[in-house]
C-alpha cells in the first residue's frame, strides 16, 4: 500500500470514528386505544390563550404518550382578523371541517377540542382526565431513522388488505409568540404540542415508508417531538396513536 492510500485509509476511519451515528428511535403503542387529544386553537382568538394553557398541562399528565397523544392544530381562518398566526394552515382549518361532514363536530369553532375522533365539550372541568376506551385495536409502531421513517399498524379488527392512512406529525413545545395586532394585541403567547410539520400516508397492507414531515419552525422551539395516527380510508377517526419525545 502506497503513503498516499495509507493516509486516505486513515482519513476514513478518524472520519467513521467521530462522526456522529445517524439517530434511530422506535415508537409504540400498546394494544388498547391510545385518545388522540386535537386542539384547535388560534393566536387571532381571544379566548384561545386560556385553552393553550391547560393544553400545556397535559405535560404533567401521567400517560403522556401512552394512552393520551395530544396535538395543538392552529386554524388559518382567523388570519383575516388582524394577526396571522404562524403556525396556522389551512389544511388544519380543512380538517375541522372536515369533522364536522362526518358528523363528529356540531360547529368549527376555536378553542375546539376533539378527543378519539369526536367532539368534547367538557375539557375545561376535566384537568387531567381525558376520555379514554380502552378497547384493545392494535399495535401501531413507527422507526425513525434521519429523516426516514417506517411504520407497521397490525390489528385483530383491520382486515390485511383494508386501505389504510398514516398520519404523522412533528410538535414543537415551549413556543412563545408577542402579539402585536388582532384581539391578543400585546399579549405573549405560550404554546406547547404545536404541530408544526404534518403529512398523510397511504396504505393498503397496514406499512409504511416514507421521509418524515418537514418542518422549518422547529427551530424555534425548546424541544419537539413525534406524534402519529392511523385511521381508515375515507374516515378522520383514529384507530391507534403514538406519540414521543425526538
């Protein structure tokens, strides 16, 4: 071996040694029904703040991640009000609406909480306790690895070849807002479980590859993480969540 090919071997291994190893996490559910927690909130309503405070308790709740999977959807139809809300997009508000055509929402208003695909009216008394069913669905699973991810949804009740969506969603905490015009003007605003990126994923044998969400405002907050739901094709109703730290 020439010098020359000795010092590129070198090279190479010194390289290997200290570049970091691309991070790989595993998510889980369990086999009975994790509650997707939606909120549907918005910086250009003035009675949101009051609602994106307890949303941020949830932080404390004792199954977080494990029977309670909370994300924070910011509506765009407030925007024309006075304050465009950064976080806020219209396919958010669309699917709200969407809600409501399927019967599960009697109106598309903010704040509006959706517990397990239907509308809940009592989050304001209910502190910690989130309506749960405890009925066994399935094992959602999802690996991380880069900016590719890979998930698998097997359940007893789901025949192999139903056709299937993946929902996964990137959530941003310790977010803070100054609100300079609209009805919060010159309020500081706090969120916490804010989606930030979010994609769809079609399936039809229960698995899925793709590239994870992106989602450029991450880099605004403290910290973030990954929540993901599986629901039936024509349907908003989730069968199985997920959800955890990144």
């Amino acid at each position: 071996m020439t010098k020359t090919l000795v010092v590129v071997a070198l090279a190479s291994l010194l390289f290997a040694a200290i570049a970091p190893a691309q991070e790989q996490l595993r998510f889980s559910s369990g086999s009975a029904q994790a509650t997707l927690l939606e909120l549907y909130t918005s910086e250009g309503c003035s009675s949101c703040p009051p609602a994106d405070r307890w949303y941020s308790t949830l932080l404390a709740h004792p199954r977080l991640w494990q029977s309670v999977v909370p994300v924070s959807f910011h509506v765009d139809y407030w925007n024309h009000l006075g304050w465009d809300d950064r976080f806020s997009k219209a396919e958010f508000s669309s699917r709200q609406r969407q809600y409501k055509r399927e019967g599960n929402l009697k109106g598309v208003y903010t704040p509006g909480v959706v517990a397990a695909g239907y509308e809940w009216r009592n989050w304001r008394t209910a502190q910690l306790k989130i309506p749960t069913t405890g009925e066994v669905v399935g094992v959602l699973s999802l690996d991380v690895s880069g900016a590719a991810f890979s998930a698998a949804f097997q359940s007893p009740s789901v025949v192999a070849d139903a056709s299937l969506t993946l929902n996964v969603a990137i959530l941003g905490f310790g977010l803070q807002t100054p609100i300079k015009a609209g009805e919060n003007r010159g309020k500081l605003l706090e969120h916490d479980f804010v989606v930030l990126g979010y994609r769809q994923y079609e399936s039809q044998a229960g698995q899925w590859q793709g590239e994870m969400p992106v989602a450029p405002l991450r880099v605004d907050a403290s910290r973030v993480a990954l929540a993901a739901w599986v629901s039936s094709d024509g349907s908003q109703q989730p069968l199985q969540a997920l959800g955890g730290w990144l």
